[in-house]
C-alpha cells in the first residue's frame, strides 16, 4: 500500500480560491470545490 501525501497546489490556485473567500464570502471548501469544477472544465 503507497501512502497519499497532502495535495499540492499551485499559487495561484490558493490566490484564486483566497480572493473567493475574502471578496465573495465563500467558505473555503465551496471556493475550492468551485475552482476545481471550474479547472476540470476548462481543459
């Protein structure tokens, strides 16, 4: 069995989802979950 590590994000995914919670007042997981949606269906 492998051991998962923590996630790595990018620095500007952390700003990104930041601006959500401090200018829009999302909580963190809504920003992140958000920003991951947004992410998968940009590609």
């Amino acid at each position: 069995m492998s051991k998962q590590g923590r996630k790595h994000f990018t620095p500007e995914f952390r700003l990104e989802v930041a601006l959500l919670v401090v200018d829009k007042n999302y909580s963190v997981r809504e920003a992140s979950e958000l920003m991951n949606d947004w992410k998968i269906n940009s590609r």
